[in-house]
C-alpha cells in the first residue's frame, strides 16, 4: 500500500513540472487543495449527521465523493485553476501548446520549451468529444480544453494532400 500510494503521489507531482511553482496564485491553489483534502474528509467522517439534503442516495454520493481526500483536493483544484486568472505560462499550459503547434510530421514527437521529449502522444491529451463537436469555436473559451484539435486537423489535411 505504502508504494502504491508513493507512486502514485510521485506521478501527481511529476505532472506539475511545467506549471510555474514560483506563482504565489499556483502555491495558493495547491496549498488550498492539500489543505481541503486533509480537512473535509475529516470533518465529513466525524460529523456524518451534519450532512442532510433531504436525499439519501444524494447524502451518499457526496459523503463517498468528498470522504476522499484525493478526490476532494483534486475537485477545488480543478475549480480554482480554471477561475483564478493566471497567463498560458503560469498554469504549465503553453509547454502543451507549443508541443502540439510545433509542426512535427510525427504525432509522438511533442517537445516543450525546455526540449524535454515524452514517449507518449496528444492521443493521450485528447478529451472525449465527438468528432462532429470538434470543430466548434466555443472549445477556445473554456480554459480546460486544450488547443489539440487544431493540431489534428492540420495533420490530417497535410496527410490526405500527399
């Protein structure tokens, strides 16, 4: 258990090489998601009456989702990241973009500024959405979807002109 929860925090925090942790607002939300996932599964655990919605499959949901601390911190995280205004650059999206705009012929070849080379490619990146969505411009005003489709679609026009 103690090197499956260590791998797993190590694989968290390896994911945070490109986010700019000199950002006082990056610390803040970190800070704030370990502290959320420390205290409320606490709180939820010792006060189990005090949640009441008036559902019993509702109080059940929330009781499993915000018991878990991993899941509780990661949720405020989520949500913080996408309010709180930061650039491109601090919030460690610009090292995907420019990845993905790079202009490579090979889809595994993504690079960041610092030319760090992954084995995996933007299919790894790529959110669930159907084909026929992919091309609305709405997607650039949400901040948690990334600038691949774009990218996918200057590829396969390259490939279906040879």
């Amino acid at each position: 258990m103690l090197i499956m929860v260590s791998m797993f925090i190590g694989v968290v925090i390896a994911n945070l090489h490109h986010v700019d942790l000199r950002s006082n607002r990056n610390l803040a939300i970190m800070g704030m998601a370990i502290a959320v996932g420390s205290i409320v599964p606490h709180w939820i655990e010792e006060n189990p009456d005090r949640l009441k919605t008036g559902n019993e499959a509702l109080d059940q949901i929330i009781s499993m989702l915000f018991g878990n601390a991993a899941i509780a911190g990661t949720l405020l995280a989520c949500i913080l990241d996408n309010t709180i205004v930061g650039t491109a650059a601090e919030r460690g999206l610009l090292s995907w973009t420019e990845g993905a705009s790079s202009g490579s012929d090979d889809k595994n070849d993504v690079t960041s500024k610092q030319e760090k080379e992954y084995s995996e490619g933007l299919e790894v990146y790529e959110p669930i959405v159907p084909r026929c969505m992919r091309g609305w411009k709405g997607f650039r005003y949400i901040p948690i979807m990334p600038n691949t489709f774009a990218y996918q679609q200057n590829e396969l026009d390259k490939k279906e002109s040879i």
